[in-house]
C-alpha cells in the first residue's frame, strides 16, 4: 500500500510542475501574505481575493525565491487547490 501512495504522490508532483496551477497574483486581490520556509529557503507571496463573507474566492500564489527542492511549488500549488 506504501508503494502505490508513494507512486500517486510522485505522479502528483509531476502533473503540478508539467502543468502549473494557481501560479501568480490573482486579479483582483484584496489580501496577500508573504511567507518564509526557513528549512530550505524559499520564500513565496500569497495572494487572494476575500468576499464580503471573508470566504476566499481565489488564490495564487508565486515565489519570490527558490532555494530548496523543486517539489516545493508544486505543493504549494496543491496546497492552493485545497484552500
């Protein structure tokens, strides 16, 4: 069973880096945070649209740099998908 969540897991990774999901700022945007992986240096700014509910409506986020492993976008692109 190890195995094939290992397999998923990978084949997820690849599928966000061949194709980049929620990758940028969103237009329009009334919120942003910037965040700081001190573990491996990567540094990344969130952006997002909150509604009059404070329910968010959309998501983006880019790096600002990128200093530890390629997995990392991927799964802050994963990450946004969930929010």
């Amino acid at each position: 069973m190890n195995d094939l969540i290992n397999d998923l897991y990978q084949e997820i990774i690849l599928d966000h880096g061949r194709e980049p999901r929620n990758f940028g700022e969103c237009e329009p945007h009334n919120k942003s945070a910037d965040g700081h992986n001190p573990l491996c240096g990567d540094n990344l700014k969130l952006t997002f649209f909150l509604n009059d509910q404070n329910i968010i409506e959309d998501i983006n986020f880019s790096l600002i740099s990128q200093w530890g492993l390629s997995q990392n976008p991927s799964r802050s692109q994963i990450t946004s998908n969930l929010t």
